[in-house]
C-alpha cells in the first residue's frame, strides 16, 4: 500500500484541520497555523508509513502549530494609546466571536480536548496521544470544558457534538 498524492490530502483533510485551528486560535490565525500545518506535513509526508492515521497525524501537527502560535503571542506586546481607567463591561454573548472568546476562556487541555472531539471528530484515544494521558482524562477534560460552555454560553456546546 501506498502514501495517497499530497494534494488528496490536503483535500481530504484540510477542512477538518482548518477547524481545529479555529478552535485553538480563534479565526484571526487559525490560516497561519493551517499553512504552517500543511507545509510541515508536506515535508515529513514520504517518510509517514503508509499505514499510519493521516487525519491524527496532521491534527497532531496542527495541535504543535496552534502552541507555536500561543506561545508567538504571548511573547508579542501589546500596544495601547493609554490604560482604561475602568475596566470593560460584561458583554452578553451574541455571535461567534463571543463564543471563541468563551471557548478561549477554557483551560488548555479542556479546550483542546472540546476541538479535537467535537470539532474534529477525533475518538478519546487519538486525544489521548495528542495531548498526553489517557483516553479516560481526555473524555473528562472534554466533559468538563462542555460543561463550562454550556454554563457561559447556552446551547453552543449541543451545535454540531459528537459522543
């Protein structure tokens, strides 16, 4: 058996890895990391055993790219005319950006663990091996971060969720 031509790849899988960059990042640089993804990909793909899980293999490296992204913005700063001298009100939650603001809020391995199976589509296991420990922890931490949204945004958890 053989590796499929790059470009069935891409095609095959390159929605689902765009959403779970969306899901990480938020869309502002999810298309950074989904090129980052691809262009890592394309160049460890003739070594990749033909047998191996190509979907978990590049949201693997979509999972490494969203980091490299985080970590980028973390270390960026942040220029401001001058401090607020009150702090921002509390907005209602009303469209998308306000979720990926609450899905933001999330704690790391939640959020990853809500993207990998319910955006992705990923089984409990192959999260297990991204994010490390066990398909059991990444159900949890799944669970958990579903909890949390439907307690912050009502109804948003239920769009689109797979068991």
């Amino acid at each position: 058996m053989s590796l499929a031509p790059f470009e069935d790849v891409v095609r095959q899988h390159g929605p689902t890895v765009l959403r779970v960059c969306r899901a990480l990042l938020g869309p502002a640089d999810a298309d950074d990391a989904w090129s980052e993804t691809f262009l890592a990909a394309m160049r460890a793909y003739p070594q990749l055993r033909p047998d191996s899980n190509i979907e978990a293999w590049l949201v693997t490296i979509a999972h490494r790219k969203a980091i490299d992204v985080l970590r980028a913005a973390n270390r960026r700063p942040l220029p401001v005319d001058r401090l607020p001298e009150e702090p921002h009100e509390q907005h209602v939650l009303v469209d998308d950006t306000e979720l990926w603001d609450t899905v933001a809020e999330l704690p790391d391995k939640q959020r990853q663990a809500v993207a990998y199976h319910y955006v992705a589509g990923l089984p409990y296991a192959d999260i297990a091996q991204i994010l490390g420990g066990s398909a059991a922890a990444a159900r949890r931490a799944a669970a958990d971060g579903i909890k949390t949204l439907r307690r912050k945004y009502p109804g948003a958890a239920t769009k689109g969720a797979r068991s």
